[in-house]
C-alpha cells in the first residue's frame, strides 16, 4: 500500500503542484478573520464600541464564513474556481478596504458605526470563504482519496498560520497604526486571490482519470444490489464504487457523489449538520482578549492577546496536518472509519470550556492550556470536515454540500457570541471581578458542547456499520486504494 502512495506522489504533474502552492499561500489570508482579538480594541477604542458591539462585528464576519457556503459553494460547483476566486478577491480586499477608509476619516459618522462595520467586514468573511472553498476543493479533487486527509491538512495548517501571520503583524508593525493594518490587508488578500485565478486549476491525478476509465467495465459487472450511490448507503468511497452510468452522479471529469436531493435526504446530514452548528471553539477564539482582560485588568494586555491568538493559531496548524494525515492512516491501516476522530476534537474542545466555567480565576498558564487545548480541537474539526464531505456526500456537489452543512452554523455563532457579549456586559454592570465577568456564560457553553459530543458519536456508530460492510465488499479488491 505504502508503495502506491509512493508511486501517486510521484505522478503529480506540475500543475497539481503549481495549484497546492498557490493554494497554501492563499490560505494564509484566508483565516486572518480569527485574529480579530488583535485589532477588535482598536475598533472599540477608535469608534467607542461596546463588547457587545465588538461581539457583533465578529460574529457578522465568522457568520459570514459559513453562510456564505450557500452562495459561494454552488457558485463553484457550476462555474469554477476561477469565478470564486475572483469573487473573493473583491470582497476580501473589499471589505479591508472600506474598514481602512473608516480609520482614515473617508467613511465616518453614521456610516462608521457597528452596524456598517459589521458588514464590511461580512464581506471580508465572503471573500475568505470564497477562496478557502476554491483551494480546497480543487486540490482535493486533483489528489487521490488516499491522500485526501494530507492535503486537507497541509491546507488546513496553512489556514491556521494565518491568524499567527496576521496577529503577529498587527503586534510588531502596525501596534499604533491600525488605518495601517488594514491597508496592509487588503492590499495583500486582493493580489493573493488574483494570483490564485491563473495558478489554482483542476488537474486529475493519473490514478484518478485511470478509475475513470476503468469504470464502465466494472459497473457493468456489478451485481443490482450495488447499483446504489455509496454515500447513500455508507459514502466511504465515492470514487470507487459508483456507476459511472448512473445519471446525475458523474459529470464529464470523472467527478461523482450525491445529487442536491439525496444529499438533504441522507441520514448522514442532520446528524452532522447539528455536529457542527454547536461547536463552541470559535466562541473562545473571539472573546479570548475579552477573558484576559477580565483576569488581568490592571496589565497591559496586548501581548497576551498576541500570545493566546499565536497559540490558538500554532495548535491549531498542528492539529490540522497531524489529523488531516492520521486520519489517512487510520482509515488505510486500522479499518477505523475516521469519524471517530471528530469525536475527540469535539472533547478537546470541551475542557477548556468545563475550566472557564469552573475552575474561578485561573493562572495564565492553566489560560495557555486552554487555548492550546481549543486550537487542537478546532483545528481538527476543520481539517475533519473537508474530508468528511467528501467521504459522506463524494465531490459531485461538494460545495454545495459543504453549503447546506454549514447552513445554520451562522446561528449558532451569532447566538453564542450575542450570549456571551449579552452577559459579560450585564456582569460589568453589576461591577463582576476576575472569572464571574464569563463564568456564567461559560457554563452555559459546557452544555451546549455536550451536543455535538453526543452526535457525533452517533454518527460514528452509524457510520462504523455501514463503513465495515462496504469494507467487506472490497475486501477481494486489493488494488482499490480508497477512502
């Protein structure tokens, strides 16, 4: 096995690597909305913002990472990378700029306030996942299942760096200049997504346009009973075993998965969908200055929140390249479907939240563990979740499908967020010291974590059973090196 994951990489033709590296690079400013943290009190300070006001701006922007899946991943599905990618490249550069002309007094008054903010800075959050849809899924449809969870994780450890890329500027270059800052940004996103229209294209692995061909054959062979969509019944090899001749589930690029229909109608759907809406990771990540702040209100606290980001960012990119390769290798080598591991990076992520809640003023170093602890757990669930996409519903419609996924994880983020900032600003009032400014709704948070914990170990026995009996069947087919 490890011979012909030797021999595929061998295969990849310079336009698959022209396209990883593009790829990795735009990454890099595609998960600069999570440094937020690093400049929110510059917002707060220039424009007289409550925290509440702060929590809605970054709420809007990291609602607009999910919601606008169901613009941009159709968008993508029919007209390709290029398209997206320009998209992205407008409103990214776009939305950075118009929060630049707000520093320097061009854009003031009412049109300043919190509300327009948060859409400028909504549109930094559609041309972010404008370009993360297009880099992701071009790659993973160049690249064979076998290394999909690598190159999910290569891109999403590139993703991870960005918030250390963008904080760490912020911190050394632009400390006293935020108008700076966000010229910097969109000066850069907008060069990054206009590279990546003319380098980031689809070029099929050899492997993967061979099983296309080979296909028809095969199927023509098949017995009725496996005439059915895989992801329908168990979506653990989409690329492997579905007719090619079955119509609607492969295009002319060999690209084959659910139809829009099956995909709402899969059991796999709600269960995953509701995984993902109660995520609390990014809740933590948007109000980690808001909790040192609370702990140590007579500090300066800049470099600690540069700290926390750095390390939220670093954990995170490990996370994300050692589970995207784990995940590989569990599937291959254990027979372990790999939805065991969202399982775990959904508990990581718990803990530090069961700490918050509890555990009253904390030193910063039990604060680090936290924020190590959150970045792992984050980090995998976004590398997990390009793979299992793509492993539960195949790439036919893969963005749509990670579109209708994500379709009210926007709710859940803005309600979390408008919870905490809600709370926290009544705690304030009531003159709250140290850890009873958050512990409230911390604990709330612990609770509602429990239910994507609780999911997604249904998920993972369901899956179990459907993963070992389709393993079964390939079982006298050594030579399918799939996922």
């Amino acid at each position: 096995m490890m011979s012909r994951v030797v021999q595929s990489l061998r295969e990849v033709s310079p336009q698959q690597a022209i396209s990883l590296a593009s790829a990795f690079v735009l990454m890099l400013t595609s998960g600069s909305l999570f440094a937020f943290s690093s400049f929110g009190d510059d917002l707060k300070t220039t424009f007289q913002y409550s925290v509440q006001d702060l929590n809605v701006i970054s709420s809007v922007g990291n609602t607009a990472l999910y919601l606008c899946y169901m613009v941009v991943g159709p968008i993508y599905d029919s007209r390709g990378a290029a398209v997206t990618l320009g998209i992205g490249a407008i409103t990214f550069g776009g939305g950075f700029l118009l929060i630049y002309l707000c520093f320097i007094g061009v854009i003031s008054g009412a049109a300043a306030g919190y509300g327009p903010m948060s859409f400028y800075y909504f549109l930094c959050g559609l041309g972010s996942t404008s370009g993360y849809v297009a880099a992701l899924a071009v790659n993973l449809a160049n690249f064979p299942s076998s290394q999909t969870g690598l190159i999910s994780g290569i891109l999403g450890l590139s993703y991870s760096l960005s918030a250390v890329l963008f904080s760490q500027v912020k911190a050394n270059y632009f400390d006293k200049d935020p108008a700076g800052f966000f010229k910097f940004a969109a000066i850069l996103v907008f060069v990054i997504h206009v590279v990546g229209i003319w380098t980031i294209r689809k070029s099929p692995h050899p492997s993967l346009v061979a099983a296309t061909q080979d296909r028809p054959s095969a199927a023509s062979k098949a017995s009725p009973s496996s005439a059915s969509h895989p992801a329908a019944s168990s979506a653990e090899e989409p690329r492997s075993s579905v007719r090619a001749s079955k119509a609607g589930h492969a295009n002319a690029g060999g690209l084959e998965g659910m139809s829009k229909l099956e995909i709402l109608m899969s059991p796999i759907f709600p269960l995953y969908a509701f995984v993902c809406i109660f995520q609390q990771g990014i809740t933590y990540y948007n109000n980690i200055s808001t909790i040192i702040l609370s702990l140590y209100p007579q500090s300066s606290t800049s470099d600690m929140v540069a700290l926390h980001i750095t390390l939220l960012s670093v954990a995170g990119c490990i996370s994300r390249l050692f589970v995207g390769a784990v995940s590989d290798i569990v599937v291959i080598y254990f027979r372990i479907e790999r939805t065991v591991l969202l399982i775990a990076a959904s508990v990581l992520t718990w803990i530090p939240l069961v700490v918050l809640g509890t555990a009253g003023n904390i030193s910063n170093g039990v604060l680090v563990v936290c924020s190590l602890l959150v970045g792992l757990g984050y980090g995998a669930q976004g590398t997990l979740f390009s793979v299992l996409i793509a492993d539960y519903f195949g790439h036919l419609n893969y963005g749509t499908a990670s579109a209708l996924v994500l379709l009210g994880v926007p709710g859940g983020v803005f309600l979390s967020n408008m919870l905490f900032g809600n709370l926290y600003d009544q705690a304030v009032q009531s003159n709250c010291v140290g850890s009873s400014c958050y512990r409230l709704p911390f604990l709330i948070f612990v609770g509602l974590q429990l239910i994507p914990i609780i999911l997604s170990t249904a998920l993972w026995i369901k899956r179990r059973k459907q993963f070992r009996r389709k393993r079964s069947v390939h079982a006298a087919q050594p030579e399918d090196d799939v996922i």
